[in-house]
C-alpha cells in the first residue's frame, strides 16, 4: 500500500457504497487513499463518501464544514447575547415614543409620528359647517334661522362681552379626543395640530380687528390647576397656532390672571355660572390692553361664560374690542351628553371634565 506523507498507511473498513476517508486537505490521487494522522502532521480532515447511482463517489459528510459550521453558529449566538439587551431598550424607547396603535380609532400605525393618531382620524376632523350664531358661534335650530338676526336665544337674552366667538370644530369624536389625549395624558406633540386648527380660526377674525395687530391672550389656569397639571393646553395650543400665522402676532401669556379657583358649572344656571365666574379674572399690566383689540384663545367653549368673563375685565381694563377664538364648540344640544359622559368617566376626567364644561 502506498503511504501518503506525513501519514501512517491503515486498513479502513467500508460498509458496501461507502468509503471513509481521512486526509490532510489534499486534494486529487491523495484523496483515495485511507490514511492516519502522523502526530507531526496537520489536522485531519475525515469525509464519508457514497457512491452514486452512476458508480462514482460524492461527500456526504465533511468534518471541517461541521466545524465551520458550529463556529458561525457559536459567534451568531454571542452576537445575539450581545445586541440583545440593545434591542430591547430600543423598543422599549419606541413603544413609548410611538406608540403602535392610533389612540382613537385603536388601528395599528403604520408610520413613525411624535403624534400617537392615524391619517384618517386626523383627516376626519373637519371645520364645523353647521349653521351658527354670528355672536357666540353656537348652533342654530330651524326656529331661530327663521328670526333672521343670525342670534341664538342665550346671545338675545344675555348679550356676552366678547363680540365675536369662532371655533374650528364640533367638540366630539375626533376632536374631542385629540383634545383629551393632551390635556389628560400629557401628549405634548397635540398641540402643534390643534394650534394649525386654531391659527385658521384666527386668521378669521383677524379682518374685524382692523388695522391694527391684535394682542393673542390665552385664557388661563389657576396656579394650582396649572401645578397640578403641569402646563396651561390653551397656552400650548396659542404658540403653535401663533408661529403658523402668517402675521406675527404679540403673544400675551401674562397679560391675563386667574386669580382664584371656580366650581364646576354643570348644572348650574346661566345666572349662576355668570356668579361662579364673577372676578375670578384680573389683568396684570392695564397699560398693555388699554386700546388695543384682544383675541382671547382657549381649548374648549361650551357655554361662554368663561371667554365673556375674560373679555368683561379685558375691556374694564381698557381694552377696545375682545374676540375669542376656540378650537372646539360644545354646541346647546350637546351639552346634555357631555354631562352624562362626565357622570361615566372615571374620577380623574370627571373633573378635567366639569372644569372643561365652565368654559
């Protein structure tokens, strides 16, 4: 038997069709040869070998493709320990900074936004078109179209201070929710929407201001309110919708004090929601308001009684004209649902709720 060198010649046992070979990674003749490692000589390589259908001889098993093998999956496996704390803080981050699912409409996102609401749910809040008082903003029934001033029954019997009130859309649904997700859960980013929503309504009211540029006063929070929740939404909403503005208008955050804390207004009379509101208000620097015109912005308007009170102590102050402007109206007929859903939320947003009902 010829020897292969650095090998000592051995007899190799085969069972029929299949030939075990050992090698030094030669290739060719040498390859045909059974042989055993000489301990000087380099790592051997065994195959098992099977003779086809055809009488020749293929590799059914190599001893160094099983080792190239275990170590590619040795070094994936300490890859993966390695990454693996990294991707779970990665998607830790990012289940909280966007958040899977639409919070309206509970269908999954499909795109990454610092606004945790689908393109439709965003797409389905629309201007209110519904036909409405040309004082307070709030709809009118079939009745009262047919008077003919334009004026609901609450703008004839109490005239309110401000004179002119728009909102850019219904309270409810979409909006309303969207209104929700950043005064209840503190999703910041909101604001830049409903400040788009808002800047639209301003730039209506910009005409009837005349010449000169209004100051923008959002209506504020009591100190403890605002402590307790962090920030004043009718103030975040006011700077987005000013920086979308195609005028720069003067922003007055300080200009108007809430100087004490008001009840709830639901349920109460439309004397006694005036009451509940009597000096709750006071301007800081009298001097800023004396003879300007005043745009007052908030969240929310549901009865008025709040804006008018603003706009009561703007104009004892000096001021010439007051406007208000609003992103959302709670509407006459939809005031009794509200108090129902205030009745069913739980505690926490039964009282943002009843305050959000005093505007």
């Amino acid at each position: 038997m010829k020897s292969v060198p650095g090998t000592l010649p051995v007899i190799c046992a085969s069972a029929p069709n299949v030939l075990i070979l050992a090698c030094h990674g030669a290739t060719g003749p040498e390859i045909s040869q059974p042989a055993l490692r000489h301990p000087a000589a380099p790592a051997t390589r065994v195959s098992f070998c099977a003779r086809g259908a055809h009488g020749g001889w293929r590799v059914v098993f190599s001893s160094c493709e099983t080792l190239e093998r275990k170590r590619r999956e040795q070094r994936a496996e300490q890859r993966a320990v390695l990454v693996a704390p990294l991707q779970a803080l990665l998607q830790n981050v990012f289940s909280v900074l966007f958040p899977s699912d639409c919070r309206l409409c509970r269908t999954p996102l499909n795109n990454i936004s610092r606004i945790p609401v689908c393109a439709e749910c965003l797409e389905a809040i629309q201007p209110a078109r519904a036909p409405q008082c040309v004082i307070c903003g709030d709809r009118l029934t079939g009745a009262q179209l047919l008077v003919g001033n334009g004026r609901c029954h609450g703008c004839r019997d109490f005239e309110p201070e401000f004179a002119r009130a728009i909102s850019f859309g219904e309270y409810e649904s979409g909006l309303r929710g969207l209104i929700h997700l950043l005064k209840y859960e503190s999703v910041l980013p909101v604001a830049s929407v409903l400040g788009n929503m808002l800047a639209f309504v301003i730039e209506e009211l910009l005409p009837a201001c005349g010449d000169a540029l209004p100051l923008v006063v959002p209506v504020p929070l009591h100190k403890s309110k605002r402590s307790d929740r962090g920030f004043n939404q009718a103030e975040l909403i006011t700077r987005a919708a000013v920086k979308r503005l195609p005028k720069r208008l003067e922003l007055a955050t300080g200009l108007l004090v809430r100087q004490r804390v008001t009840i709830s207004q639901v349920g109460l009379t439309r004397e006694q929601r005036i009451e509940n509101m009597r000096d709750a208000f006071r301007v800081r620097d009298r001097h800023q308001v004396r003879g300007a015109t005043v745009i007052l912005a908030d969240d929310v308007m549901t009865t008025g009684t709040t804006l008018s009170e603003c706009a009561r102590v703007l104009k004892q102050a000096g001021a010439e004209r007051v406007f208000a402007a609003t992103v959302a109206r709670a509407f006459q007929g939809a005031l009794q649902d509200i108090a129902i859903h205030v009745e069913r939320e739980p505690v926490i947003h039964a009282e943002e709720e009843a305050i959000a009902v005093s505007v």
